[in-house]
C-alpha cells in the first residue's frame, strides 16, 4: 500500500481520497478513517453523576418519550444527545434500527425473525431490542461485511 499526503493550504477542510484495487479493501481503509474522525467518548450521566464512557462499550441507545438512554452491558445513562444527533456523531458501527433506537453493530450476538420484527441480542448481556422491517436489510448487510 503506497501512502500520500500533499498540503495544500487553499483547502477549508481535509479531502481523503481512496485510489483501490478493490471495493473490500476500499471499504476496510474508509471505516477505519471514520473510527477515527467520529466520537470516541460520550459524556452520560446516572443519577448526579457525570460518566465519561467509550462509545464501543455503548450496546445501544433508545428514547423513551424524551429522554435518550445509553445502554451499557450492565447499566443504563441518559445522555443530552438527540438521536439525530448521535446518528451524526458516532462511528461507522452504531446504525439506527428503528425510529427509536441505535444499536452498536459490533455488538451483537444474535438476531432473530419474528412476525413483523427482527430481535437483537447482544453479547454478555441480557438486554434486547427490536429491529423493524425498515432497517433489516442494512443491518444484515452490516453484519455479513463483519465476517
């Protein structure tokens, strides 16, 4: 793999450009960019505590009316955060799987058909949730580049 960097002080922001062989190996270098240039920690808080967690320990987050919950294997934090704006924030393994949930792909340890939705569970924990219609398709495409 050749590596090249040229400055160019007329730019506003940073352009990566990615010349491949093939889309797999494409795909694996843009991932590994998005790791690095999206949220790496989130602040949460728990009762009048203010927590400062990884986002890979971050199984998923769901609302509930208006209030967005972080779940960890253990526990669950609110955060300040919007869904929307989570979406935005977090890397390229977290993906929304329903209007009120994002779950850390990653993570993941089962998934399971039901009538009109899809069960997810997560390793080392006993927390599931539900994937709709909508979002399956790109979910399990998540899961197969995984492999």
């Amino acid at each position: 793999m050749k590596i090249r960097v040229e400055i160019n002080r007329s730019l506003d922001d940073t352009e990566v450009i990615i010349h491949a062989p093939s889309d797999n190996k494409a795909h694996e270098i843009y991932q590994l960019l998005q790791k690095k240039t999206k949220l790496q920690t989130l602040k949460l808080y728990a009762a009048t505590t203010e927590y400062y967690l990884s986002v890979t320990e971050i199984l998923f987050f769901e609302t509930d009316g208006r209030q967005i919950s972080a779940h960890t294997a253990e526990q669950s934090y609110t955060t300040h955060y919007r869904l929307y704006e989570l979406e935005e924030l977090l890397p390229q393994m977290f993906m929304r799987v329903s209007k009120s949930t994002i779950l850390n792909t990653e993570k993941i340890f089962s998934l399971t058909h039901s009538i009109s939705s899809y069960l997810v569970c997560f390793q080392n924990s006993y927390k599931q949730v539900y994937v709709s219609r909508k979002y399956y398709k790109e979910l399990k495409q998540r899961l197969e580049e995984r492999e």
